[in-house]
C-alpha cells in the first residue's frame, strides 16, 4: 500500500481501479520548510495540500491509537487470524458521538504479533472489513517503544514518578526515545494511506503518539488534528525533569485541539508552555487558546465517559443475574465494599487494604458484618515494582484475614485471577460502597460504572429483593488524585496517603443515611448517564471543527527543523516585509518618515543589557544624514537616559515616556505632546506600587517624570501575572477618579496621563512635516509589542487622510508573527538591523551619484 491519497487506497482495498483524476498532479497551497523531524531518516516530508475539491462528501474521522479496537486470535486449524471488535475499546465506543454520518477509520497496532509474510494479507483484511489500517511494528522497536519509554519513562513521570534512582523507572535512554520518535513516523506513514487532507479529521488518542502531530502536521499544514491526553498531566517542576519536554510540548502545539480530563492537567500544560516556551494562553468566551505562531491552539477540558448501553446489555444478560444471585447468598447478612484496580504502584491497594485494617481495629463492630473485596486486574505494565505491589498486597490480606477473619467470615476478599465482564457487573450491584483510593491517576471510570450497576434494572432488583420501583442508593469513596473526582460531587474524598482519613471515610460510607445515600446517587447518576462516551466524542468533534475553521483563510508554511517543526500561519494580508521592496520604494522616494520602537530595533536579543547596540546606532546615524528622513525614536525610556545614549546622533528625533515628551533634533528643545496639570496622582499609585514589590520578588518600580511602571519580568512567570492582575484592579480603584489610564504590558503595569501613547508621535510627525511641505511619500513604522499599536493604527488611518501623499509606500511592521494591526512582519531584530543597512547603503549611494544643486535644494528644504 503505497499510495497517500485516501481514496486510491480504499479503491485498491475494494477492487477500484484508480482514476485519472485521483492520479493528477496536486500543487501544494503552503510552502514548507524540508528538515529531518527525528533521528530516523525522512525522505519524504514535503507538505501536501490540495485545491480541489473533495471526491468524497461524507465527513470522515481518522481516530489513531497504540491498539487497534479489535480482538484477534489465530486459529489452531488452519493458522488463519481471526478478527472480531474489542467492544470494551474506547476507540470504539466514541464512535457512537460522532454520528453516522460520520465515516471512521482507526489507525494502530494488534495485540498480536503477525509475521511479515501475512501482513499485507491482514492489513487488507483489516481494512476491508473493519477499516483499520494496522501499524505492524519490529518485536524489538515495540519493546523499546512502549516497555521501554512509554511504560518506563512518560507514564511514571506523568504519575509524578521521578527517576532518582535506577529503580524507580530508570535514567533517561536515548535509544529508547529513538525507538519512541521513530513509531510515531511509523503512525505518522498509516495515516499518510488513508488521510484526504483537505476534509478529514484526525484524532490522536494518548501519551503513546504525543510526537505525532509534528509528523503530520509536515506532511499537511492545514490538517484538522485533535488530541486527547488520557493520562495526567504533572505539574511544570515534575514535568520540567524530562530531557525531552520542549520536544513534547512544541509537538502537541502543533494539534488544533488539546484535550485533558481536568483543570488541574490543563493548567499544568499551560504553565509549561508558559515557563518552558514562553507562551501565555487566553481564555475568551468560556474557551482556552494558546497563540503559537498565529495558530491557535486550544484546549479542551471534558473528562471521558462511559458506554452506557454497552453496561446495560450486560446487566439484562442471564448470566449476570445468576452471579448477583449467588454473590447475595455468599454475602448475605454482609455489607460489600468494593474496589477494583489494576496491580499497579499508583492503584494504592496496599494503602486501601490498610485502611481496612485501620476500621476493623478502631470499629470492631464491623468484623463479620463488613467485607471489602478487592478485584486486583493484571498490571499493564511489567517489573519489579509490580511484584513488590503484588507482595505486599497479598502480606496484608493474609495479616488482616488472620487477625479478624473467623470461620465462615473473610474480612478481605482479594481475586487476582481474570474475571469475565459480567462477574464484575455483578460486584458492582451488590457493593454497597466502591473505593477508588488510587495515588495517581488520569481518569478512572471505575465510579461511573459503579453508579450506572447500581441503578440496576427490574431483573436485578427481584433476584436482590428490593422494590424495582424504590429508590436506589449508592456510596463513593474516591482519592483526591483521580481524573474523575471533580465530576463525583457527592461522593467522600479522601488524601489516600492518610491511612486514618481513609478509614474514617469508609465508616462514614457505611453509616450514612439511606436517604442521604440516595440524594448522592441520584446526584452522580444524573451526571453519568448525560455524559457518556458518545457525549464526550461529540464535543470533542464539535471542538475541533471549530478549531479548524480558520484553516483556509489563512496562509501557512512551515519552519524549523526536526521535532521543532512548527506552521506559522497568517491572515492574507500580513506578509513578510520583503528587502528588495521596501528598497525600491526607498529609493524611488524623496519625503521619507521613519518610526522606529527603540526596543525592537536597537536592543541585542540576547543581552540583559538596556544601552543601545553601537552598531544599530552607526546605521541609524546614516539614516538620520540622509536630508530626505526624518527619522523619530520612540521609546518607554526617560528623556535623560535617551539623552545621553543619543548624544552622537544630531538628526535624530527622539519621543521619550511613550510620546510624553518629544524633541526633533538633538539641539532642540524638549516638548511634550499634551498639558498635565500635576501628578498628584502618584502619591496616590507609588505606595500601592511599593506594597506589589515587597510582596513580589524580582519585581521593581520605574518611577519617570509622566508615569510610573511596575516590572515584574524577573519575577516568577506565573506568580508574577497574578500580582500584575491584583495590581491593575488595585490601582484602577483608587485611581478611578484621576485623569490617568492604567494598562497592562508585556511584563509591566503602567500608570500615565490619559492620551498618551505612541499613536501621538506618529501624529505629530505627519503633521509637522506637512505644515513644512514635506507630504511623506514613505512611511516605515517599526514596533514589537502592545503599545506599538497605536502608532500602527495612525500610520495605516493617514493613508486615506490629507497627511500623506496620494501615492505614499507605506510599511507598517511588526517584530514576529502575530495579531497586529500592521500589514508586514519582520522575523527579529537582526533581519532589522540588516534591512537598515541596505537601506543607508542605497542613501550614501544616491549622495554620491545625485548632481550638486538637486543636493543643495533638499537640504534647503529641510
């Protein structure tokens, strides 16, 4: 299967014949940028995109997981394979929200191992039959993939899990990150088959595929990819251990949608992209987008659900009310308590079994009226730390049934063999209570299911003895550390390392009314059976379309190289500012006004350092000597400071404190732009300033003759964006009734004469080089941040005003890709500094080369 085109592939699989149409040429819409995206060779990484429309209509999903929802065993007799669905997949019962409209095909691998010489006849079986493209995977690379970085590396870190010693998950492999990148271009290639880019959409599911989308989004710029992380997310000081994590979080930005169960996972992520990669999100309308090189990505939060019908089938099965008919009789005169976990470190049955110890012993009443049986499931994953689970758990069973137990009477009942599904619906309907104590973990759907069992049916009440029209009761108690906790609001939550404190829980479950018990059931079966699986899906879809919507009325292209591949995509009409145009213009022109942002173009990037760049002053000297510019600095500074930086350039105008004050040349006088009466007013700001900076390490005041500006770029990131936010609504109180504005900045809060901004140096250059004869013919504004804006936005007014000439080139520009009301951008301040010198270069050449009287005339003029 060689083809990319989705269709010429599901032709072959059906017998089609691939048309003339399906084998034309398409030219790609985006350029890209090729680089190598892992340590494994890619030849083939070009950028794919079509014009055309789509030969299919119908809606299509491409959910990509590590396994496939399908169930496949081979037959003895005749060493065929055969495949059936995994009905307990989740892969499988989103498909219920997506609607059936909605055509699904999954990407991932088999639970089996499937010899080379049988995997293109599987993979066709597969895909005609199921629409399943498999990921057959080298025993050896799988090893590596998910035992070796998956299980030993991400999931024990994103449990909170450090490695600080070989036995606790092990040190950082590289080998095995190798193997981790190189399965997802694996993934990344099954979807190339299948994927038409310009209409399907495709959901990457977990932490097994977090490199995937920079994969995929290489391939096709504008692909519509979803992601949905099923695991927590750690804290940034847990997260920020991995020798990898920019890799991870710049490979995630390039999906559309991020999806987390909780706040806590969200928040988590954000504040990562913020410290690691200097990202800052914004919440608008209920939703959360991170701006990431003009896309932006958003983030979803909705916890999963589950398949309701798929447990009420089991429920009505005759053999799930033969067992709760026989549990009833091994269990009556007893009240069950229920746990059910997998046989892994951070399940805490070892913490759970313990607080059973603890209730025994303090309520010795309960022994022999009380049971808790633990369902242990097979670990998902292997070593020594689960038999040291296991070891453990079955020490402390055989202790407490020594000390308690009776004939006849268990108090802990530990079943670690395989149960089939329907035993385990039956232990859920008798429970009377379900302890979920687990220490870490994503979601767990064990309450849920609890909920749903306990509701029952008519069948299952008879065999129980209770009235089917009575009400129905049930407890939870759930760890604080568990996904679904917040949803479970009436259920007991406990810190599972607090052995008393789960204890007291337990006795509490037991003794509760039963009215209160009923209240809380209804309260929870409300909530799970309107959010379920096909819920969950459905919003998620619904998410990501709109997403997506954006994606053609924006331009893209990629950049960057390897795992730090990114698109950046714009609006049609933000461009990159091209030197050889911006020259032309330069030199076709004769009234020339240049406004340049001191910070974006005279400041090295790298250094901590405020002084200008002496060779950034060198090139604006040139400019300055040209009689046919007037070039103005603006800047936040002070006008002493500008002063005495700027001492060397004569010809240069100079706006200090933002526009407050302005000064045309070097032996002009100092004027300001509006009349302040006083500043009363900052006796009023500067001690509430004061009480922020005390309280704020790495914060400062900058207290100047028209503002005050309170810093806090050396503070911490996130504690420092919550102080500048108590600080604005601070000072907007008591300064509510002053002629002054308070805005927020890039790392700063800043109180100012109302009016001012830079908007007014623009302004009043147009207007005093019209009142001297000079209508520019040439306008170049440069800026980088917010309060550049201004100027921007009286520039690109002027062109339709009496201020410019009718044929003026006008170049807006801001530093970076992003939201801007400038029409052009410039990458950095280096691509500036380069774009000035040819600049001076072409007005030291026109000097040369222009007659003498032409000269002469022009420096009359000005």
């Amino acid at each position: 299967m060689v083809s990319r085109s989705y269709s010429n592939l599901l032709d072959l699989a059906y017998g089609g014949t691939p048309t003339l149409s399906q084998e034309k040429k398409r030219f790609p819409r985006v350029a890209t940028v090729p680089g190598l995206l892992s340590e494994v060779e890619d030849d083939n990484c070009n950028s794919v995109s079509s014009d055309a429309p789509s030969s299919v209509s119908q809606e299509r999903m491409i959910i990509v997981g590590n396994q496939l929802p399908l169930r496949v065993h081979q037959n003895t007799d005749d060493e065929g394979w055969c495949f059936s669905w995994d009905e307990d997949s989740l892969l499988l019962q989103l498909k219920d929200g997506l609607g059936e409209d909605v055509e699904v095909i999954y990407v991932g691998c088999l639970k089996e191992e499937v010899p080379p010489n049988e995997q293109d006849d599987v993979a066709q079986t597969l895909l005609e039959t199921f629409k399943c493209v498999p990921a057959f995977l080298p025993p050896e690379l799988f090893t590596k993939f998910y035992h070796g970085f998956c299980k030993q590396h991400l999931w024990p870190l994103f449990h909170y899990m450090l490695p600080l010693s070989p036995d606790l998950g092990g040190r950082f492999d590289r080998s095995l990150w190798q193997a981790y990148v190189s399965v997802n271009k694996i993934f990344a290639d099954k979807v190339m088959e299948v994927i038409n880019p310009d209409d399907d959409y495709v959901w990457v599911h977990d932490y097994h595929l977090m490199v995937l989308p920079t994969f995929l989004r290489k391939r096709f710029n504008r692909v519509k990819l979803g992601f949905f992380l099923h695991s927590p997310f750690p804290s940034s000081e847990i997260y920020r251990t991995l020798p990898v994590r920019e890799e991870l979080l710049r490979a995630l930005l390039n999906s559309d949608l991020i999806g987390f169960h909780t706040f806590d996972y969200a928040r988590h992520f954000l504040t990562c992209c913020s410290r690691m990669l200097g990202l800052s999100y914004q919440s608008k309308r209920g939703y959360i987008g991170l701006e990431y090189y003009g896309r932006t990505v958003s983030i979803k939060i909705l916890p999963v659900g589950i398949h309701i019908g798929q447990l009420q089938s089991v429920l009505n099965l005759p053999e799930t009310e033969s067992k709760v008919a026989e549990l009833r009789n091994k269990f009556r005169g007893q009240t069950v308590m229920l746990g059910v976990d997998d046989m892994d470190i951070f399940k805490g049955i070892s913490l759970k079994l313990l607080a059973m110890e603890q209730l025994l012993m303090q309520h010795t009443e309960n022994a022999g009226q009380v049971v808790l049986v633990q369902i242990a499931n097979p670990a998902r994953g292997r070593g020594r730390d689960v038999e040291e689970v296991r070891s453990e758990a079955y020490a402390t069973v055989k202790r407490i049934n020594n000390a308690f137990g009776r004939p006849g009477y268990d108090p802990v009942v530990l079943i670690d063999t395989p149960l089939q599904f329907y035993e385990r619906i039956a232990y859920y309907v008798i429970a009377e209570c379900c302890l979920v104590t687990a220490v870490r973990d994503g979601m767990n759907l064990i309450p849920y299911e609890y909920i749903i069992c306990r509701q029952g049916n008519e069948k299952l009440d008879q065999t129980l003895g209770l009235n089917p029209l009575g009400p129905k009761r049930s407890m939870l108690v759930v760890s604080e550390f568990i996904g679904c906790s917040p949803s479970l609001s009436g259920a007991i939550r406990v810190n599972p390392w607090n052995i008393d404190a789960v204890a007291d829980a337990m006795d509490s479950a037991l003794i509760l009314s039963e009215a209160e018990k009923q209240l809380r059931h209804e309260k929870h079966y409300r909530y799970v059976s309107t959010h379920d699986v096909a819920y969950w899906a459905r919003s998620f879809l619904q998410d990501l379309e709109r997403a997506c919507r954006d994606h053609l009325r924006k331009r893209c292209w990629g950049i960057g190289f390897g795992l730090g591949f990114r698109v950046v995509a714009m609006d049609p009409n933000f461009r990159k500012l091209s030197v050889e145009h911006i020259v032309a213009a330069y030199k076709r022109t004769k009234n020339r006004a240049i406004l340049l942002d001191y910070d974006s173009t005279l400041l090295l990037t790298s250094s901590l350092s405020t002084i200008p760049n002496v060779e950034a002053v060198g090139i604006l000297n040139n400019l300055c000597r040209d009689p046919k510019n007037v070039v103005f600095l603006v800047s936040a500074k002070d006008r002493k400071t500008l002063t005495e930086w700027f001492s060397c350039c004569e010809k240069l105008g100079i706006a200090a404190e933002n526009g407050y004050f302005i000064r045309p040349k070097h032996d002009a006088d100092w004027e300001t732009c509006i009349s302040v009466p006083d500043f009363d007013w900052k006796q009023i700001a500067e001690p509430v300033m004061k009480l922020y900076t005390e309280t704020t390490d790495g914060s400062a005041i900058e207290t100047k003759e028209s503002s005050l500006v309170w810093n806090y770029r050396d503070a911490d990131p996130d504690f420092g964006f919550c102080q500048a936010k108590e600080l604005l609504d601070h000072l907007e109180s008591v300064l509510a009734n002053e002629p002054v504005l308070v805005k927020s900045g890039q790392h700063i809060v800043e109180v100012k004469p109302q009016g001012v901004n830079k908007g007014l140096v623009a302004e009043h250059l147009l207007v005093t080089m019209k009142q001297k004869g000079m209508l520019p013919d040439f306008v170049l504004c440069i800026g980088d941040d917010r309060s550049d804006e201004d100027m921007f936005e009286v520039i690109m007014r002027a062109t339709a005003g009496p201020y410019l000439s009718p044929v003026a080139d006008v170049f807006a520009c801001t530093v970076g890709q992003k939201c801007s009301k400038a029409k052009y951008y410039v990458e950095d301040r280096t691509e500036i500094l380069r774009m000035f010198q040819v600049l001076a270069n072409a007005s030291e050449h026109a000097s040369k080369i222009a007659p003498r009287p032409s000269n002469r005339a022009i420096i009359d003029r000005v």
